[in-house]
C-alpha cells in the first residue's frame, strides 16, 4: 500500500477554531453523518455563512476533524515516549511497549467511544472522500512506527512483527470502542510482551 497524500491543512481563525472544536465534539460521540452543518453552527456559536467561508463544506470540516485527531496523537505520543522513558532505559522493547501505554492513556482521556480513525472508516469507506487519505495515512503511519520500532529489535523479521503488534493495538482500540471486555489495551500490551520476549529469546 502506498503513503496516503495527506491533505493541505486550513489556517484556523478564532472562529474556525470553534467550528472545528464542535464538530470534533459531535462527530466522535454521534457520528460524521449523523450530524448537520446547522447543528455546528449553533454549537459552535457562529452562523452557517461563517462555516462555509472558513471551511467551504462539511467533508472539509471531517478532513480537518480527522487530521486534527491525528496531528494531535502524534504530539501526544511523542511527549509521552519523552515523558515516561528515560533514555537509559529507552530499549527497544520499552519503546515499542510504551507506543501501548500511550494509547491506554489517550484513550482514557480522548477517546472512550475508541479510535476516531476506525470510526470514521465504519462511515468513509471511498477512497475518493477527501478524508480518506488522512484514515489511511494514519494507519499506515502506525503500522511504519512499529515496524521501525521492532527493526531495532529483529532486524530481519521487522516486517513481520511490526504487523503484529500493528494487529494487537488496533484490535485493542477497537475492543475498547466496544468495551467488550474490560482494559483491552492493557491486555494487548501484555501479548505484544510476550511476543517481545519470544523474539529476544529467538
């Protein structure tokens, strides 16, 4: 698969601000369809006229929704990787089990109903949406952050285990989406750690 051309990303004024911050707000808890541009609006606080001028339609307001999810995991994670991991102890085992730690406390904070990503997929499956190279970007972004990670690790099954550890976190995001079980990221934290410890003693 290739990289996903992302998109070109609106300046946001104060007003776009609020705009973005609603529909974020509405789009994660009831559904990108599910919600009008005049509900936006009022939410936000503007007129419907202020909406089209600073974003030109409602598939631009999901592409920046969803690349503002992702710019902001991609923040998130990053302080969480220099926050928890003195670089003494940064092995690549640790590096690749904390990617996990971070998600568990992303979740917690940002995302109850489970990851946006796979969400918005359940309601954008056309690859021609504007907002579908920023669903894929995403993934394919996850699953090359962990394929690095485990290169440092295995350097000849990278591929292999990067793929795996890609399939534990996000069927962990979405078993937490679905709360079909309790604390599934953990529970995928420890068979990505079991599996690490498999492939070190390999």
């Amino acid at each position: 698969m290739g990289t996903a051309q992302q998109p070109q990303r609106i300046t946001m004024t104060r007003a776009g601000r609020r705009v973005l911050e609603a529909a974020e707000r509405l789009f994660y808890e009831r559904g990108i369809h599910a919600v009008g541009v005049d509900l936006i609006a009022a939410e936000a606080g503007v007129t419907k006229k202020t909406l089209y001028d600073r974003f030109g339609s409602k598939e631009r307001i999901v592409v920046e929704y969803l690349a503002d999810r992702d710019e902001r995991w991609r923040a998130f994670l990053a302080r969480y990787l220099d926050d928890h991991l003195d670089p003494a102890d940064a092995t690549p085992r640790a590096r690749i089990l904390a990617v996990f730690d971070a998600s568990r406390a992303w979740s917690e904070e940002y995302g109850s109903k489970g990851c946006s990503m796979v969400k918005a997929h359940a309601e954008i499956s056309d690859p021609a949406h504007p907002a579908f190279p920023v669903i894929a970007g995403q993934k394919q972004w996850m699953l090359a952050l962990f394929t690095r990670l485990a290169a440092d690790l295995a350097p000849q099954g990278a591929d292999r285990l990067g793929r795996t550890l890609m399939l534990l976190h996000e069927g962990a995001l979405v078993a937490h989406g679905l709360q079909v079980f309790p604390d599934p990221i953990a529970h995928a934290r420890d068979q990505a750690e079991a599996l690490l410890r498999q492939e070190h003693s390999m």
